[in-house]
C-alpha cells in the first residue's frame, strides 16, 4: 500500500536536506573516511537546492518536475546503500549511509501516484 502522497513526501524535503547536512557533524561521521562527511554534507546541500527547485507546495523556484525529483531521490538512495563499499566506510560511516539510503528507497518506493485529471 503506498502512502506517500506529494504533500508528504515536500514536507519530508527540507528536514531530510538540513539533516545530511548537520548530522555528520554531530554523529563524528567521517571517521573511517573523511568522504563520509563530505558526502552527507555535499548530498544535503544539493538536496536543498533540488527541494527549492522541485514543483511541489514548498518549491519555491518550480522548474523540475517532481518526477525528476523522485528519480533523483531514487540515485542518491542507490549511491549511499554502496557508497560504503566504493570508500571502505567502517562503523558509524557505513551503518549511517545504509540507514539513510534505506530510508530514501523506502520513501520513493512508497511513493502514490497522483490521481490523473
């Protein structure tokens, strides 16, 4: 059963990107790799700007499709699910990257589509 809808899923938007951005920080991510952090933060501040861009309710500058969004989203979970084993992430680093990039799969793939007008 998907859930997801739109409204949710621009709500969940800018959360998500200030958290890949401050959590590293507060985590110590970064400790088996420095990429780590620079990843997380890097993705955050790209994922803010997407949500910006993205035409839903909280877009602000409504220039890509909320499609593009959700394939984007779908990317970014696929590279942090094998992010830790391109850069040897050990401990916190790779169990972060899995949790999140799980997290993200799971939320796109939750994903309902918006009835046809």
């Amino acid at each position: 059963m998907k859930f997801v809808t739109k409204q949710i899923h621009a709500y969940l938007d800018y959360p998500v990107a200030f958290a890949l951005i401050a959590l590293p920080f507060l985590l110590g991510i970064g400790e088996s790799n420095p990429i780590a952090l620079q990843l997380s933060v890097i993705t955050g501040c790209a994922a803010l700007v997407l949500t910006l861009l993205t035409d839903h309710q909280f877009g602000v500058i409504k220039v890509i499709s909320y499609k593009l969004h959700l394939i984007v989203d779908f990317l970014v979970a696929v590279v942090f699910l094998i992010a830790p084993f391109i850069f040897s992430f050990e401990g916190m680093d790779a169990i972060y990257y899995w949790i999140n990039g799980a997290a993200v799969l799971f939320v796109v793939s939750m994903h309902k589509p918006e009835p046809a007008l």
